[in-house]
C-alpha cells in the first residue's frame, strides 16, 4: 500500500476529487495546510505596515491506495491539480505498512 | 452634551415661567409637583444608552479583537467586558457624582454618592434631569456608557503586553483622576469649558464627547505605549491582525451604535438628536470612502481595514461637531479630517517609532483632536441656534479660542494624569507581563482560557 500526499491549490479540489473518486480511490483526506515552495510568499499591508507573508494557503490531500493503482492516481493527480503556474503543488508517495479498519477489525488492502 | 438644548430650554422655560407667574400669580399657589417625564425623550434615552453600551462590547471588542494575534483575542473581549463591569460600578459609587455633582467649575462633589438623588428617595418619585423630560437615573446611565467605552478605547495601545491586574487599577485611577474631572469640565453645567455655562471662561462645543472621551482616551493611549514600550518583536517579526473578519463586523457596530453615541447626547428626542445622527452618518461615510480612497491612490488597492478605519475616523471627528455641524460640512470634515488621521497612522506612526497597537492614538487622538479644533470652524447657527454665530463658518472664528482650550485642556490632564498613574503602577505592581507570558499570549497566561480550540 501507498499513502499519497498531495499539496494542490484550493480551488483545483474539488476537480481532483471528482476525478480521484473516477479512478477508483475509496476515500480520502484533505487538510487546509499553509506552507511554501518556490513560489515564496506575498506581500500584505495593514494600515501601511508591510508584511510578507512566507506561508501561503493550501490544501494537503492524504490517500492510501494499493500499490497496482498508485500510478493511476498519480497520473489523476497530474492531470487535474495541474495549471502550469508556479504554485501547483508537490506529490510525495511514501510506504504504508499496514491499515486496519475500525469497525470490523479488516488489515490490509480490503480495508482501505 | 445636552448643549444648546438645555441651553435655550432653560431660557424658554424661564421666559414661560416669568409670563405665567405674572398673568396666574393670584389664582394659584402651584404646589411641587412630581415630574413630568416626556415619553418620547425616554424612549430615545433608553435605545442610546444601548446602543453605547453595545459600542464597547461587542463592537470594540471585535473591532480590537480582530486587529490582535489569535493567542491575544481573549485578552482584548476581556479588556472590554471587564471594564463593562468595573467602570459601571465605580460610577454608581462615586464617578457620576464626581462628574456631574456640585457648582464648582473644576470638580465634582460627592451629593449623588451610592447615587443618593438620583433613584427614588420616596417611593416612585424618580428625580428629573433638569427640564429634559428624563430621570435622572436615565442621564446617569448614558453618562455611564461613556465612562466604559473611553477607558477601554485606551487598551488598543497597550494590547497583548499590559498585565491584567495593573490595567484593572489603572483604569480605576484614570477614570477617576482624568475623566470624572473633564467630564466636569466640559459636560457639567457649571464646568469651565462648559458650553451652555454662560459664566465659563471658555465655552467649548463639544456635543458628544471629542475632548471628554476621544482625545482623553487617545492621547493617553500615546502616552501609554510610550510608557510601556514596544512589544517583543515588534518591528523584526509580523504581526499581522488574525482576524479581519472581525474587525469589520465591529466597525459597523461601532457606526451603528454612534448613532446613539451622538444622536443621545442631545438628551431628548428632537431636531438636536436628529442631528447628531445624520451629521454622524455622513461624517462617516465620508471618512470610510476618504481612508479607502487615499489607499487606492497610494497602494494600488483599498482595503478592509482601511474602509473600517477611514469610518471611525469619521465617526471620532465628528462626535464633538455632531449637534452643531450639518450634515454637507460634516462630510468635508470627515474629508479633512480623515486624512489628518491618515498620515497619523501611516507616516507620523512608522517615523515615530512607537507600538500602537491598534492606533488608539491615531485614530481617536489624533481624530478629536482635529474634530474639536474643526468644529470651530464648522459649527453653525443653522442647526439649533437660530441668532447665535457659532464658528468660523458663522463667521466667528473666535469659537476656534475655546475650543483650541479645551483640546489643550484635555491633552494636558490625559498626559499628566496618565503618565503620574502609569510610573505609580511601574514602581509598584509593573505594566507588563513577563517576557515569557507576552510570547506565550495573554489568553492562557492572564486568564486561563484559549480563544480558539477545535475538536
């Protein structure tokens, strides 16, 4: 199993969900997150106090998949979060070694 | 406050009471009757006195809250709620009698301690207030709401670094030794800026409070930061408002219960309140679209906090005009006036280098400063006064003599007052919370609590 974690914008959620939900991914889970890549930060005013503001507003998009369809929905991923803008995002794929389903006790892939 | 209409009631009234004794003297003896309360000046009373209230709580509350970091947010609805609570039980002791009580010109007395005189001292008869047409205990409430709000104006300079226990006692003080004494001053019939005090030497418009309760408040915020320093990092890291959201929602309440603010301190229901609440509006509303605009010009965008701003900018500079200035000149001193507070916020703050927090100083000093000396200039007979020359515009641009009095007046017992208070308070129980605590927040290390907690 793979958990996939996705930093993408905001307004590209609901696209990638709709087409992760497409892909077969059973569930997921998403987390407002603030951070920054090389996009770096922006710049606020308050009564003519300057501010950059280093972490920027995004959404951090968790989903646990078997390992046949990783590929699948990082390619979903790609597609849809992507805009071609500094600024999309970042993937990270990491080793998940086990998962247990609350209610019923299920492990491994039939419970995700 | 209760200005021109006291003024010329209680010459109305004198002239009616010289013709009638004349032409009725033989028939009757007239025996003292209990008051005759107008059911209309009390209605209007009891919604001002409200709407005051609500200024400090929610509307300052939010208004400062939101300008805070979110570890800070409770330290700040506490500043104004608590302040709800001991200012309105200091001034049930003594401070309305200390305002408002005796015929000196320079202080009150103590007749309406434990407000003796001012509740029923026989059963159901409620004590008027002069020929207003409203009990006393009606006028004691209003002034009341006064004597919350200009204290917890103060806590935008020292937000998120004063000690609690230090800023409950020096509230005390200050309202003790600087307000209950201008409110006198200014507001009390025999004060000695008092404007319908035809013996005052100097008699000052100042319809609703831009001495008594603005530049008080704002100058003393000055001091207050001055005093009490920076807080840590401030300069090297941001400190952005956490909630913009906020401040907006209690700057609109703020505009909204000015209207009590203003349109109350004609103590009645007349052409006086109506006044004092379309020249607010307006002032207002001039003031937002002058702060928003002067941004979008500078900056390239106009902002939340610059529109919240630029309204109670107007708001301020207009509280002391609001019974003698009409609504089109209240707008261009709005304009004037606006950008006065501005260039206080932006320019004189950042060359300056103190921390105002929320600039209380720029704001409210800076904005009844300018608003008293401007409504020398603004005032007019048009209003309430038919056959008096008012101010500048009138005509009279000796007005400008009291009124730059009385705002020198007010400056002067603000920063001494303010500066003796605060050095006893350094020596003995210390401004500020501890290094350690001012980083923490004051949430958790002054109340216990957290604003925020999600589960």
């Amino acid at each position: 199993m793979k958990k996939i974690e996705a930093i993408i914008r905001h307004f590209k959620l609901e696209e990638v969900k709709d087409a992760l939900t497409q892909a077969g991914a059973h569930g997921m889970t998403v987390t407002e997150v603030r951070g920054f890549g090389r996009q770096k930060g922006q710049k606020e005013q308050y009564r003519g106090a300057e501010y950059v503001v280093d972490f920027l507003p995004k959404v951090k998009l968790e989903v646990i998949v078997s390992d046949s369809d990783k590929a699948k929905i990082v390619d979903t991923i790609l597609m849809t979060a992507r805009t071609g803008q500094i600024g999309d995002g970042k993937i990270f794929i990491s080793h998940v070694s086990e998962s247990i389903r609350i209610r019923t006790g299920e492990s491994d892939e039939s419970s995700i | 406050m209760l200005a021109r209409m006291r003024y010329w009631g209680l010459a109305t009234t004198a002239m009616l009471l010289c013709c009638s004794s004349s032409v009725f003297a033989e028939e009757t003896a007239a025996p003292a009757a209990a008051p005759a309360f107008d059911t209309g000046n009390i209605a209007w009373m009891l919604t001002s006195s409200a709407l005051v209230l609500m200024m400090t709580a929610p509307g300052l509350a939010l208004f400062y809250g939101g300008l805070v970091r979110k570890k800070n947010i409770l330290s700040v609805f506490m500043q104004c709620l608590f302040l709800m609570g001991l200012m309105s039980v200091i001034w049930a002791v003594y401070g309305y009698s200390l305002s408002f009580g005796g015929e000196s010109p320079y202080i009150g007395n103590f007749d309406h301690v434990l407000m003796k005189g001012v509740l029923p001292s026989e059963p159901g008869v409620w004590p008027a207030q002069g020929t207003t047409g409203i009990p006393k205990a009606l006028f004691m409430a209003f002034q009341g709401m006064f004597f919350i709000i200009t204290p917890a104006l103060i806590c935008g300079a020292f937000a998120e670094r004063m000690k609690f226990s230090t800023m409950c006692v020096f509230m005390i003080l200050w309202g003790t030794f600087v307000y209950c004494p201008i409110a006198h001053w200014v507001w009390a019939d025999f004060g000695w800026l008092c404007e319908w005090n035809t013996a005052a030497p100097y008699r000052a418009i100042d319809f609703a409070g831009g001495t008594v309760v603005h530049i008080t408040s704002g100058v003393s915020a000055l001091v207050c930061c001055l005093i009490m320093g920076k807080r840590l990092g401030f300069g090297q890291e941001p400190m952005p408002p956490h909630n913009l959201t906020y401040t907006a929602v209690g700057a609109a309440m703020l505009w909204m219960g000015w209207f009590g603010f203003n349109g109350g301190s004609a103590v009645g229901s007349n052409a006086l309140a109506v006044s004092g609440m379309v020249s607010t509006h307006f002032a207002a509303a001039a003031g937002l679209i002058t702060w928003a605009g002067l941004e979008w010009i500078q900056r390239g965008k106009a902002s939340v906090l610059g529109a919240c701003s630029g309204a109670v900018a107007g708001l301020v500079l207009i509280t002391p005009g609001s019974g003698t200035v009409t609504a089109m000149w209240a707008m261009v001193l709005a304009v004037i006036g606006t950008c006065v507070c501005y260039w206080a916020c932006t320019t004189l703050k950042s060359k300056m280098k103190y921390d105002d927090s929320l600039d209380a100083f720029g704001v409210h000093g800076v904005g009844g400063i300018t608003g008293a000396l401007l409504t020398g200039v603004f005032a007019t007979e048009m209003v309430t006064n038919p056959g008096r020359k008012l101010g500048g515009i009138d005509g009279n641009w000796a007005q400008l003599v009291p009124q730059a009095v009385s705002v020198a007046a007010a400056i002067g017992i603000a920063v001494v007052g303010t500066t003796v208070i605060l050095k006893i308070l350094d020596a003995t129980m210390g401004l500020r919370v501890t290094q350690d605590d001012e980083v923490q927040g004051l949430d958790v290390t002054q109340h216990g609590e957290e604003g925020y907690i999600f589960y």
